[in-house]
C-alpha cells in the first residue's frame, strides 16, 4: 500500500509534477486553470486511506477557454494518455471504465495509453452543469435561496492550484457566503424549525412517548447543528461528513458535548434540560453576531404549560426586523419562513441534481 497523501495534496503535486510539464511541451502557451473542486470527499478534505477504493487518485479538473477547448481539448486528452506515467507517488493514473453505477475504478496499466481523470472544461459550462447557474452570470435571491449548501460547498472547498484563466477564483468568491439579507432569511428559518417542535420533547414525554420523545429531540439536535453552521458562516454538508464538519466549527467543543447529552438521556427531562443548556449557547452566539439587538438568553416556560423552551419565534422576528433587501422581505412576504431548499427538503435526490433543485424556484417565484 503505497504512503497516503490527502486527494488535495496528491492532485496538487500531480498538477505540478506531471501534468504542468506535458502541457508546457505540448502545447506551449495554452492558457487553462487546475483544480480539484466537485465531488470527493478528498474536495472537502475529509478523505482517509478508505477514501481511496473508488473514484480517488491523482486528478484534476482543466479549464481552458471556449476557443482552445473547441481547438485543442482531444489534444490535451490525447497527449496526457501518452505521456502521463502509469503511476503517480504510488497511485494509479489509469481507470477502468465506469460500472454499473457509473463509478470508475484506479486500475493498473503498465502499457498503453492512460483512461486518466483529467478532465476538461470551459468555466463556466462547467459551472452551470454543477450548480445549474453560472455565478459568473450574476446571483439572484431566488438562486441564492435555491443553491443546496452542499453544492456551494463542493466548488468553495478544494483547491485552486492555478488560475490562468482568471475565471474559477472569482467564481468561487462569489459563491463563498451568502448576501447578508439572505443570510438573515436563512437565519430566521432555522430558528422558526425550532420553535415548531421545541415544545414537543416535553409534551411526548408527559404522555409516556419516550420513543417520540428522542426523535423530536434528535430532530432538534440537527436544527442546531444547522444554526450553528449558519451563525459561523460556514456551508454543511450532506449527511456523511455533517458531523465531522460540525466537529471543526468554533462552538463544537462547548456545544458537542450538551448535544451528545441530549442524544444519550434516557428521560425526557434530561433530554430537555440539556436542550435548555444548547438554546441558551445558540442564543448567547445571536447575540455576539450582532445582526438584532440583543435578545434574553434564557429559557422560559412554553405558555402556560411545564415545558421549558427559548422561545425561538422572537428570534425570527427580530430578525425580520433586520431584512432591508425588498426582494428578501418579498419572498418572506409572500411564502413566510420557508429559507433555503436545504431548509425545505433533505431529499438527496433533489439536493444533489440540479435540474430537479432548479424547479424549486416555482417555491419561492
């Protein structure tokens, strides 16, 4: 088992090492850009030695302009099956073609031309492939609202590795977080999804539902979680990496451990009580964001009845109270709280497809 480097690293110095110099000798002058951004877990840098099984190795993404890949993209495929070396630190450039599923596999070659994993683009069709929208293009509300964070997170995570086009960083800084008013919107929803259900761990538990109890109180958990990633500006991912990204936020090490605690109670009322502890840290992070003026953190009483809550509703009002962007206050308006698609489904079906996601503009239009 050759040593293992991290994908970013490895297609960093097989851009450098390997691919640079053919092209240099091929084709002298051709201007393009290297990166490693769409899928992978080694694009969100949370890829291990199992990482490595399927569509893993020494790769690239190549983006060259309309003109040169009308030119010369079979040439550069073409030139880099010859010249590319069979291996690259130990890993494979060749792979076999795609199975049943569509997933290639590293394979040993020792002759022939090499099935490599350099592919090439031009820009922005490749952006509008991936994300249904070119950014480049200019980024309304509405596409804001229905850009997955998973999908933001795959073309703002990775690695540039060069830019000679001009063309894929300003891209990404584009995409990097969202407009303010947008944010509050989405800000305002995951507080709305709380209030609707904060209620609900004690009220299951009264009636001797702790089965109903635990998944009101793990549905709960990952609204936090969300919030979190909202409140430090940082894009989740999907279900797979959700928590290990969580792990890396700056509330992790005080908020993970009251979290763990809900997830592990065997009552209600400790379930509850160590949500009280998690709303009062969210709330107190509200308040150093400085986006409202300052709301109580503490918890209360919901209405008349014994069930502790933070009383999430008067943190989306204030922060509809904050929105100044008319086409935000509009969509507030007109369809409520509903925020952004990854607040309206978890289907990854529709997450993952743009052409299915794109539709969910008739939401909010």
């Amino acid at each position: 088992m050759p040593e293992f480097f991290r994908g970013q690293e490895l297609s960093g110095l097989f851009y450098e090492e390997a691919v640079a110099p053919i092209l240099d000798e091929a084709l002298p002058g051709l201007r393009h850009s290297a990166a490693l951004i769409g899928y992978g877990s080694e694009v969100l840098g949370y890829d291990t030695a199992r990482s490595t099984d399927h569509e893993w190795g020494p790769r690239l993404l190549l983006f060259v302009s309309e003109e040169d890949h009308a030119a010369f993209h079979d040439s550069i495929v073409g030139v880099l099956a010859e010249w590319l070396p069979a291996t690259f630190r130990g890993y494979s450039t060749h792979f076999g073609p795609p199975d049943a599923e569509g997933v290639r596999l590293p394979q040993a070659r020792e002759t022939g031309p090499i099935a490599h994993k350099v592919e090439v683009y031009v820009p922005g069709r490749w952006f509008e492939a991936w994300l249904g929208i070119d950014p480049a293009a200019g980024m309304t509300v509405v596409d804001w609202l229905t850009l997955p964070q998973q999908k933001l997170l795959e073309v703002t995570a990775g690695r540039i590795y060069h830019d000679g086009l001009g063309e894929i960083e300003p891209r990404r800084e584009a995409l990097a977080w969202y407009p303010r008013d947008v944010w509050l919107n989405l800000l305002g929803c995951q507080w709305g999804r709380i209030g609707e259900q904060e209620a609900f761990v004690g009220r299951t538990g009264e009636v001797g539902d702790e089965i109903g109890s635990r998944l009101v109180a793990e549905a709960l958990v990952r609204d936090l979680m969300r919030l979190c990633f909202l409140m430090e500006r940082r894009y989740a991912p999907y279900t797979k990496w959700f928590g290990t990204a969580f792990d890396r936020l700056d509330c992790a090490p005080a908020m993970g451990p009251i979290l763990g605690r809900v997830l592990a109670a065997a009552t209600w009322r400790e379930r509850e009580a160590a949500l009280c502890l998690a709303y009062e840290l969210v709330a107190q992070r509200h308040n150093a964001l400085g986006v409202t003026p300052p709301l109580d953190v503490g918890t209360s009483l919901y209405h008349s009845r014994p069930f502790r809550v933070i009383g999430a509703p008067r943190f989306v009002a204030a922060l509809g109270e904050e929105i100044e962007d008319a086409a935000v206050r509009a969509i507030v308006e007109r369809v409520g709280w509903m925020g952004g698609v990854d607040q309206v489904t978890d289907n990854v079906g529709v997450l993952s497809n743009p052409a299915r996601y794109r539709k969910l503009r008739a939401l909010y239009e």
